[in-house]
C-alpha cells in the first residue's frame, strides 16, 4: 500500500506544513493498494474506522511527516536551491 499526502510551503510563515485535509486532494482517498486495484481494477480508498490497523497508520504516517516537514528550511537558506 501507498499513503499519499500534500506538503506545501507557506510564503507568509516561510515554512513547510502538510495539509491534513487529504479529501481536499483525494477525493477517493489518499490510500493506494496495488491489490485491490489487480482484484477489482481501482486501487484508491480512506482508510475507515473499520480498519483499525490502517487508519491507525494513516494517522501516525501524517503527524510523522508534519513533523519531518517542519525542520525543512526555507527556500534560499541552504545553499544552491
């Protein structure tokens, strides 16, 4: 599976951030499974709370990335970007 997310910079606060509202983005979900998408042809869901295990994930993956996120620097402060 794949869990796919936004990062975006922020020219205001001059700092990276992830945007958490995934169905802005995915609308069918931010989940990929290769699986499913062989079985049934379309690969893409939300994880729900029925599936304790990979919405617990999804969780845990979101808060990991803002938190990586924000120790990235800005724009110009490291050299030749």
């Amino acid at each position: 599976m794949q869990f796919h997310y936004v990062v975006f910079y922020d020219t205001d606060t001059q700092k990276w951030g992830v945007e958490f509202e995934t169905s802005a983005y995915f609308s069918d979900g931010n989940v990929y499974d290769d699986n499913s998408a062989t079985e049934t042809g379309y690969g893409w869901f939300a994880p729900a709370d029925d599936t304790p295990m990979e919405a617990a994930l999804d969780e845990s993956l979101v808060r990991l990335l803002g938190y990586i996120v924000d120790t990235w620097p800005a724009p110009g402060v490291v050299a030749n970007v």
